[in-house]
C-alpha cells in the first residue's frame, strides 16, 4: 500500500505523518501495559482497604 501519493488535507507534512505513523503502535502497546499495571494495583489497594477495614 502506498501511502505516500495520497492528498493531505491537513496541515500536517508527509514527513510528519510518518513519524506520527511509527510512533503510534509503540505508543499504543507501551500505554495499554501501563494501564494493565495501574489497573492491577488499583485493585489491589482495594482489596488490602476492604480486608483492612474488616479486620482480615
């Protein structure tokens, strides 16, 4: 698929939208890894709050 010969309509440049296109996939699997971990001690400081407050 050549994407190089297809009209921009923004005002961003070829270039630009390269960088933005080798980015993305890093960007989008380095983010959802952060989210799993942030998730993942969240439920883990609520369940240490809720064993805390009845007395486990």
């Amino acid at each position: 698929m050549n994407t190089r010969l297809t009209a921009h309509r923004h005002p961003l440049t070829q270039d630009d939208c390269d960088l933005l296109r080798r980015i993305a996939l890093p960007a989008v699997v380095i983010g959802s890894a952060l989210l799993l971990i942030f998730t993942v001690r969240a439920i883990i400081v609520f369940e240490s709050a809720l064993a805390a407050v009845s007395g486990v």
